[in-house]
C-alpha cells in the first residue's frame, strides 16, 4: 500500500483536482523494481470496485493488447473543455478515470517518467493529457 502511513496532502477530491501524490508515490515505488517483465494493478484504495477476479482481470487486459488500460468514466474530469480531444469510443465510457490501471511496468514508468507535479496537482488531468495526445497513445 503507497502512502501507507504518510499524511494524505494530494488535495480534496470533493472541492478541487488533485492527486498527484499518488503518482509520486508511484513514482519512487517502481525505481525500487527492477523487473522489467511484471504487469502492474494501480488502484485507488477507497473508491474502487472489482467486478471480477485478478485472474479474469489479466486476461482480459492481455487480451486488450496494450500496455496500459485505464479505468474509464462516463463524466469528464477535471477539466470538461479537453473533451473534444478525447477520441471517440465504440462502446464504454469515453472519459479516462485515473482510479485504476493496470500496465506492463516499462510503459507505466515511461508514462510517469515526466511527472513533476506538485502533491495537490491533478493525476487524472496528467495522465488525460498523456491519453489525449497520439503521440503518445500509439494503437497497439
């Protein structure tokens, strides 16, 4: 568990973003792997919700073939005006949730690599920009 401990400074979802402790968290937690094979789960600890098993949930993120899937929402967040940058969907929500996701540890480190936000920034506004850009979304 990050941050286990540690006094929670990522702001208050209810009244502004933030949450950008957790990708510092994140951050420093994967310099400590050195495997460069292991397919992580990153989760929200109070408002996330399985829908099936951890082995269901491998196999269909390996059937997804990419190297990251993001959580998803029905409603943007943080900021509606980026929603016309948001790629269209077949089916699902169409809006990145940054509450769970789970990726192959060398494409989560590289996501991240450029992380030099402060605690109370938004994560879910950082990882958008990251998703809402091509270039750095190839197809799989």
């Amino acid at each position: 568990v990050l941050g286990r401990g540690e006094e929670w400074r990522g702001g208050d979802y209810m009244s502004a973003p933030g949450g950008g402790q957790k990708v510092r968290l994140l951050k420093a937690a994967l310099l400590e792997i050195k495997s460069e094979d292991q397919i992580i789960l990153f989760i929200d600890s109070y408002d996330v919700v399985f829908a099936s098993g951890p082995k269901e949930l491998l196999r269909k993120f390996q059937q997804a073939k990419h190297k990251v899937v993001f959580s998803s929402e029905s409603l943007i967040w943080p900021d509606r005006h980026l929603e016309d940058k948001y790629p269209h969907v077949r089916e699902g929500n169409r809006f990145l949730g940054s509450g769970g996701f789970i990726g192959y540890i060398p494409s989560i480190k590289e996501m991240i690599t450029n992380w030099t936000g402060e605690e109370n920034d938004s994560d879910q506004l950082f990882f958008t920009k990251i998703y809402i850009d091509p270039a750095k979304r190839p197809e799989a």
